[in-house]
C-alpha cells in the first residue's frame, strides 16, 4: 500500500500583500505530478487547506479543482485545521455529492465543530484489492471548545493533551474493531502540535505552544502517523513511530527560508515496516535573508535571483534612497523589506554609567538631548520635554478594575470543572 501525505497548504497566503498565486498553481500541479508518479492507494491532506476560514472564491476554486484531480489518481482525504472553516468543508463535502463517481467516495472533507465528538475512520481497498486501507481522521480541536466535549479534565495545564489522548483512544478502539492483521494497513492523521516537533513560527504560534502540545508517544500505535499544524517537514519522535509532518509545500515567510519543502510518500503492508520517502518540491520561490553593508550585498547577488529577499543594511552613516541603492544592487530578486542598521543612529541602552553624581540616570537631560539630535524644533522640543516630565513624576494611581476584569479574575482563580458545575447546580 502508498499513500502520498501532503499538509498546510494555505492558499490564499500573501507575503507582505503580495500575491502567491502563480507559486500555489505551480506546486499544486507539482504535487499533483508525484501523485502521477507515484500512484498511491491513498492520498491524505492533514489539514489547513485554506489561510483562512473566508477563503477569497478564486483561492476555493484552486482547491477544488486540485483536489478533484488528485481525486481522480486515488481516493483523497482533506482534514480540517485550525484555518479551515467546518461550514465550508460542509459545503464542499456536499459539491462532492454531486459528482458522477460521487458513490465511490473519491473525495472527502473531515471536519469538527467542537459540540460533537469529532475523528472518524474510514476504509479503503488498495488498487490491487489485496489490502484494506483503515484510516483514523482526526481535525483540530479548538481549545476554547473541547471542554464541551472533556468538562472533567479542567482547564489545567496538560488538561487538552489529555482530552486529545482520550479522542485518540477511542479512535484506535474503533479502528481495531474487525480488524484483519494478515490484511489491514492502519493509518492516522491530525492536526495538532506535537511537544518534540519543530515549530517554523509562521504558524499560530498561541496554538503551538507546550499548554496545547501533546507527548509523540500518545500517538496512535499504527502503520503510520500523517500530521498537520506544523509548517517544518520533519519526523516526531524518537523515530520508533513512523509519524511525519509534511509541513507547507511553500515557504510561508522568513521563518521557513531555511527549510526545504515536500510531500511524503509512505509505503506500508501487514506485518513489514514502514517505509518514509519525502518527495522534494521546487516550485516555489525561495525566502532569503541578507545582513551586511551595500559592498557585501553587491557582491553576493548572484545568489539572490529570483527569490524573496528580507535585508538589514549595515553602515557607519545614514543612506540616502537605501530601497533604491538596494533594487540596484539586487535587480533580479524580490526586495521585500529593507531595514537600516546605522552606527550613528542607532540607539544604545542607558546603565549606571550614565548615571549623575547623585547615582540617579537624568531621564529628562538624556531625552532632552535625544530630540536635540533628532533635530526636533526648539518649541516643540520643550513641549515634548515637559509633557514627558509630567508622566515621569506623576503619582501612579490605583485603576478600578470593570466589571469583565473582576469576573476575568474570579474565573482564573476558580476554574470551571464539572464537579463545580455540580456544585452549583445543587446550590441552586
């Protein structure tokens, strides 16, 4: 059995507001092409399809007709992440009723809304008919949802790892059920943050961090592991489990310019070890980043055709028109920004070695001096200087807390569970 395992395509994803489409039609059709290639039995998308939960129509129409084609090589499987809206893939699961080959289930969205228990398993027979595909599916669980589905866990630390291990328990229990050893091949994918993975910190870094990560080895124990959320292609884990994130098929932003892009091919049967291959994409434009002065820029660029390029500028003295002497400089890549790094306006910290005789830093005097050499007029100058002044030496007063923060504080300190729920249901 193959399965082509791919993830977190964001379409629709801009780069400082410039548009990507070209890039996403051309690694689209490079994915589609290994599929081609490979012929896989089954091919698994784990989840953020889109950057966003309103996808513009042009960005839902790429999909589409992607997944369609990919569809069209073997049965496909588009897993909802936390950027995909459950109503769409609503919408798009019905568009897949429409089909001719509708009743063979070429296509399918699995989502989850967070009032109902998310995950399902679904079936599939390999192409020569010898093996049956058991796949596992479960979407990203909200953390603001899933004590609907856990209210005993809390809202402690580690409370939503072990909710996620108990939704992963009971997808295994049902994915063993009936099962054939001598002929099934058991897949599972999610999206969600593994612990020991590798962020690329282009993703949403408040849903990837160690509150929200569960350990590699409560991952299900089968053939193999298809993960989304995490943008880094990578392994999980000791390398025991044969668990991968496929990571984005395109250079997100300047965190992932190092990285190198691909999909998975995995190659699976009852009873032999699983076999990873990450299949290399080159599609896409690369990300780079440049720091140094204007000579050592010239020097280098070459090596910067035709990617996007971030750069820091170092120099003793301000430059004039530093976007244009950089453009010149770098004529064939993409300046995306350009930031200046100057030795005489660069600001430097105050210690205690500014300090007075009275060993007191003079705030004022330094910020006095500060507007003096930014060549701000005098009247405005001593303006600024006195309302900074009256900020600095006004008494700090007590704020009342609003109403939302006392009930924000009463909530923290006496967080929600079931058995306070009890408890106040009897009170009642």
């Amino acid at each position: 059995m193959k399965a082509l395992h791919t993830s977190d395509w964001h379409l629709g994803r801009t780069l400082q507001r410039r548009s990507r489409d070209e890039e996403f039609d051309a690694v689209l059709a490079e994915i589609t092409a290994i599929a081609e290639s490979v012929q896989p039995d089954l091919i698994v998308h784990s989840g953020d399809l889109f950057d966003t939960y309103r996808p513009a129509h042009k960005d839902i129409l790429r999909a589409v007709r992607c997944l369609y084609g990919l569809s069209r090589i073997a049965p496909t499987v588009v897993l909802g992440g936390n950027h995909d809206s459950p109503e769409l893939f609503d919408l798009l699961g019905y568009l897949c009723t429409l089909r001719p080959d509708a009743d063979q289930g070429r296509l399918r969205f699995v989502h989850g809304r967070g009032d109902t228990e998310p995950g399902t398993v679904l079936d599939f027979d390999s192409r020569d008919g010898r093996e049956r595909i058991r796949l596992a599916a479960l979407p990203y669980v909200h953390p603001n949802r899933y004590l609907h589905l856990f209210p005993g866990f809390g809202t402690t630390d580690g409370a939503y790892a072990a909710g996620l291990r108990e939704l992963q328990d009971g997808l295994l229990t049902r994915l063993l059920d009936g099962h054939d050893p001598d002929r099934d091949v058991l897949l599972f994918t999610a999206h969600q943050y593994v612990g020991s993975s590798v962020p690329s910190y282009s993703e949403r870094m408040w849903e990837a961090r160690e509150p929200y990560a569960t350990a590699a080895d409560a991952l299900p124990q089968v053939a193999y592991c298809a993960l989304g959320h995490i943008h880094k292609p990578q392994p999980v884990g000791s390398g025991r489990l044969p668990a991968r994130y496929a990571g984005s098929p395109l250079q997100m932003d300047f965190g992932e310019s190092e990285e190198t892009k691909s999909v998975t091919v995995v190659d699976a049967a009852p009873g032999r070890r699983t076999l990873i291959t990450p299949h290399t994409l080159h599609s896409g434009r690369r990300l780079a980043r440049f720091a140094g002065t204007l000579e050592e820029l010239g020097a280098s660029a070459a090596q910067y055709r035709g990617v996007y390029l971030k750069t820091v500028i170092r120099s003793e003295e301000p430059i004039a028109r530093l976007g244009e002497r950089v453009a010149e400089l770098v004529p064939d890549a993409i300046v995306v920004d350009v930031e200046e790094d100057c030795a005489a306006t660069r600001a430097t910290v105050m210690t205690g070695a500014d300090a007075t005789g009275e060993d007191q830093l003079d705030v004022t005097a330094a910020f006095s001096a500060y507007l003096a050499d930014a060549g701000t007029p005098g009247q405005n100058a001593d303006e600024v200087v006195t309302a900074f002044t009256g900020l600095l030496n006004a008494t700090d007063s007590a704020v009342p807390h609003s109403p939302a923060e006392r009930l924000l504080a009463e909530a923290i300190a006496s967080p929600w569970t079931s058995a306070a729920q009890d408890a106040t249901e009897t009170a009642s």
